[in-house]
C-alpha cells in the first residue's frame, strides 16, 4: 500500500499501538490470552497491525502493555519483524490519551500514527494520509459506519471532512460515523492531551470539534470487542482473504 508524504517531514515513521486493554467484553477468550494477540488467520492481531504500519513504511512503534504483558513481551522478542517495538508497561491504565501523553519524546515533533490494536482495519489508509497533509489539523480520524452506534464515538462531518460534532457512546446517536481506531497525529495534538490518565473518545475528541477531520475508510473495519464481532472479523478475514494480501498463507 503506498502512502503519501504527510505535511513537510514526510510520511509518519513512528506509531502508537494501542494493546494494554484488559479485553473484559471478550470475556473469556481474554481471561489467559491478551486481545491484541487473539488469532486472526492464524497470526496474532498484533503481528497483522506490525504488517500493516510495516507497508505505511512505520520504523517504530510503542506498544503499550497491562493485562498478561508478559505473553506481549514474548511475542515482541519473537516477532521476526522489520519494525522496531518499544514496550511501555503501565503498572496502572492510562488510557488511550495518557498513554500518548506520557509518551511525547517517542514521536517529539513529527507526525504519527495512533492506532488501535483491538480494531480489524482491512481499508486503504492512503486518503487517510492525504487529507492529513492537506489539512494539516490536529488530529485525522479514520472513519467506519458502525451497525451499534450507541457503543461508539459517534462523529459528524462538515465541508471538506471538518469534524462539527462529536458525542462518545451517545443514548442517542445522530448517525453511525464512527472512529475506526487508527489516527494521523500531529505534534499539534499536545496541546488537546491530558497531562495524566485518559481516554481520546471522552476527554480528547469533544475539544478538537471543529478542529480534527475524518475520512471514511473503504474497506471493513471491525472494533473486535465482543466474542460476536470476534467471530465476524474472523469469517471477514477469511473471506477476504487478507493473509495473501501481506504475501502469507492462510
């Protein structure tokens, strides 16, 4: 997948990926496995994301670890990949912004990813990359229509892809825009950040209304947070057949 220079310091080199979540909704399946290393294809999710930040031509990503860290921290030594991994261990959850926000000298003044290591993204990230560097705003969210908008940040759009509105999990959704998990950053961001623990949804998204931007991706994206959308994302993957899409059998 080739990607497009973001903004005057070329294409994101560094990428959050999200993984320390405890997976309670996937309960069991996460009680002795952490959800970024559920099987898809018979690869742990995490090792598709390092594939795919690997194609965007990523060279480093933190990996943030909590529930069984141990198992991620195997898994990275034995990873085999291109991409450099830099483990965060948090004692105590910081939450998707405080994770970011306590680590600013990983990605210093240059754009990056952030993305969410429990979210199936089999989508061209390419429109994602051009928007950002045209608008150069914030933060640029990828989009997906979601079929439970009520367990979501549900988002509207403005001219030119401008986020106007933004409601995290809403009783009472406008519509089924949501965020698909996987953002372009700017070192702008800092300024919208949590200086402790927090979460981008509810604490980081409602002030950039008006400021951030969204492109819907075409493709499937699947937030693999229940034992339903577990199965869906696998069923999804070997439809697709999305492991010969990264040169390796199913």
């Amino acid at each position: 997948m080739e990607i497009t220079p973001c903004g005057s310091s070329g294409r994101p080199k560094k990428a959050f990926l999200l993984a320390a979540g405890l997976g309670t909704r996937l309960w069991p399946l996460t009680r002795k496995t952490p959800k970024c290393l559920l099987p898809l294809g018979g690869k742990p999710i995490l090792h598709w994301w390092i594939k795919l930040l690997e194609s965007l031509g990523v060279e480093e990503a933190l990996v943030n670890l909590h529930h069984l860290a141990g198992q991620v921290e195997d898994f990275a030594r034995g990873s085999g990949h291109a991409l450099r991994l830099r483990l965060f261990h948090e004692p105590r959850l910081l939450g998707s912004a405080g994770t970011i926000s306590a680590n600013r000298d990983f990605v210093g003044n240059e754009p990056f990813w952030i993305c969410y290591a429990d979210t199936l993204v089999a989508a061209d990230l390419k429109p994602l990359v051009e928007l950002h560097r045209r608008e150069l705003p914030p933060l640029t969210s990828g989009l997906f229509k979601s079929s439970d908008p009520k367990a979501c940040g549900i988002l509207e759009l403005g001219s030119g892809g401008r986020i106007v509105s933004f409601e995290e999990k809403p009783a009472f959704p406008r519509c089924d825009l949501a965020c698909a998990g996987v953002f372009v950053a700017s070192p702008a961001l800092w300024g919208y950040l949590p200086a402790g623990c927090g979460d981008i949804g509810r604490d980081v998204m409602p002030g950039l209304v008006g400021r951030a931007f969204g492109r819907l991706l075409r493709g499937t994206v699947i937030d693999i947070g229940t034992p339903q959308a577990y199965g869906l994302a696998r069923k999804r993957w070997a439809e697709l057949g999305l492991s010969r899409r990264f040169g390796e059998k199913a």
